[in-house]
C-alpha cells in the first residue's frame, strides 16, 4: 500500500521563490497527498504569490497564515503538526527539488521496518539556481565517507559530533511525530532535534545524492562555506552554543527517558556533560585552563567535537 506523503512547508517573506519551490514539489515524480503551509510573515505578499497555485490545487495544499509570528522551528511544529500522511517531508521556501527526491527518500524509509527517517545531500546555488560548487556535506565538513561509514544500525555517535541531516533535505515517519513534538523551547533546534530523536530510536537511511537545490541569497549564512571556520568559531563563543547544546540534550534526556536502552541514555548524558563543561568556559585563562585538560584527558573533545580545533577554540579564542 503506497504510503501518504505530506509536505510541512514554513515561510516568511517568501514571495520571491516560493512558487519556484512549490512548483519543484507538485512536479515530482511521487507527488504529495497534503501541501501544509504555515505562513509566519507580516504581510500578504507570500499568500498573494501563490494564491493561484493554492486554488488550483486545493486538494492538495492547505494554507495557514499565522496570526503572531512564531519563529523558524515553531513554525515547523505548526506544520508537522497539521500533517495526515505517513512519510513527513519537511521543506524551506526558496529551495528547488529534483524531480526524484519524494520518491527517493520515500524508497529508503520504506526498505527498513526500523528506519524513522532518511535524508539526502544539496548543491548549494546562487539567487537564480547557479552552482556554487559546493555540497551541504561538503559545507558542514564532513564528507561522504565519514557519513557512508556509519554503522547500519544507526549514526547516533556520529550525530553527537555534528548531526548532518539537514531539515531542508530529511523526511522522517509520521508515527514518530508524538516522541518529536513538541520541540524544546531553543532557537532554530528543529533539525538537530529530529536528527538526534531519530538517531537514538530508531535507524537514520541516507543517500549522497544531491536532491535538493540549497539557495543561497541575501547574505546567507551557509554561503560563507568553509573558509570561515574561524569566524563559525567565533560566533560560537559570541552565542553560546555550548549553553544551547547543553539545554537541548537535557530537553532529549527528559523526552527519551524509559524509551530507550539504560546505555544511550548514558552516553547522552555524557554528551550534555561535555557541553555544560564547555559552557562554564567563558571565564579567564587561569580558570579555563583546568576544566580544558579535563576534557582534553577524558577524549571528550575528540569524540563529541573537531578535537583539537575545539581545545584551540577554547584555549585561545575565548580569551580575544
């Protein structure tokens, strides 16, 4: 029995591509059942563009415009929430899909009765879909054989280190949906959220196919690509994400208690330990230098970080 497919879509000010997008997604060769859209902008622009695509295939796309603004990761909640299907595909408003993608990753979800999800590579473009000759792997820094390389029962060691399904390219099992949501009250988690559950409970498919056309524009972020990993580092510190990488594993530690083995929930401990450690890190040398050995002597920076360009970011850059 073919399984339902459901798009949870979120935009913001998105008039300038969504069409594009929206048209990459009903011309797949498995189109979706249900289209959720949850519009969090502060206008009628977005709705204005596709007001003609939504009424032409109003059987299929469900519209909603948020009456406050949510924010990027609550507004994904809002979507995955109002899903019916079977197989969730999460999608941003300004990419563009190979043609293949649903039914590429719906193949992959379907091969395993363990698999919660799977995800594919993206080619990374400019405004009007022109290369950038870079892969998201490539621009997350890990490569196609570090990923290949995981065991077939599932990535979560992999995952503690960097998780590399992105939302823009993951689909995951509509019946997971009540252990994901709702997600922890952390800026732009949804991604690392859903990829870390996953990971944990169940077995994470993957493809290094690149179905997804990433678009880069009005000085996105993920545009700078590798070369600057010092300034990634920098706004690391400036951000705390050691701070936001501890809260989101206790919010995992709590989700998953009593759901799985005694041993996971162990070494996702672990793995908060060393962030809230790293936390604690913003203080002078004399103070940093004693709580950096200690993670240095118990290999916790090479196991759950980038070993060390994580001892240097913490010995020399939080001291500039």
């Amino acid at each position: 029995m073919k399984p339902k497919i459901s798009i949870a879509m979120t935009v913001f000010e998105g008039e300038r591509f969504i069409v594009q997008q929206l048209n990459s997604i009903l011309d797949q060769s498995l189109v979706p059942d249900e289209i959720i859209i949850c519009d969090d902008s502060r206008n009628d622009k977005t709705y204005d563009a596709i007001e003609k695509i939504i009424k032409q295939h109003s059987d299929i796309i469900k519209y909603f415009k948020n009456e406050t603004q949510l924010g990027v990761s609550n507004n994904f909640e809002k979507a995955i929430s109002r899903t019916n299907g079977d197989i969730i595909f999460l999608s941003d408003q300004d990419d563009v899909w190979k043609q293949d993608k649903i039914a590429q990753l719906a193949s992959l979800i379907n091969a395993s009765p363990n698999c919660g999800g799977a995800f594919c590579n993206s080619e990374l473009v400019d405004e009007n879909l022109k290369s950038l000759n870079i892969s998201h792997w490539d621009l997350r820094g890990f490569g196609t054989s570090e990923i290949l390389s995981c065991p077939t029962g599932g990535m979560l060691e992999f995952c503690l280190k960097r998780v590399p399904a992105a939302g823009h390219n993951m689909a995951f099992k509509a019946e997971l949906k009540d252990l994901i949501l709702p997600f922890p009250d952390l800026k732009e988690c949804h991604d690392t959220w859903i990829g870390l559950v996953i990971a944990a409970t169940r077995k994470w498919a993957f493809t290094s196919d690149t179905l997804t056309q990433f678009r880069q524009h009005n000085n996105n972020l993920s545009q700078a690509g590798r070369s600057c990993q010092l300034k990634a580092a920098m706004d690391s510190i400036k951000n705390d994400i050691s701070t936001w990488n501890t809260a989101l594993y206790d919010a995992l530690i709590q989700r998953l208690s009593g759901r799985v083995e005694p041993e996971m929930l162990e070494l996702l401990k672990d793995r908060r330990d060393h962030s809230a450690m790293r936390a604690k890190m913003n203080c002078n040398i004399f103070r940093r230098f004693p709580l950096i050995y200690g993670e240095i002597k118990n290999k916790r920076y090479f196991r759950y970080g980038r070993g060390w360009k994580n001892i240097i970011q913490d010995l020399i850059l939080r001291s500039l």
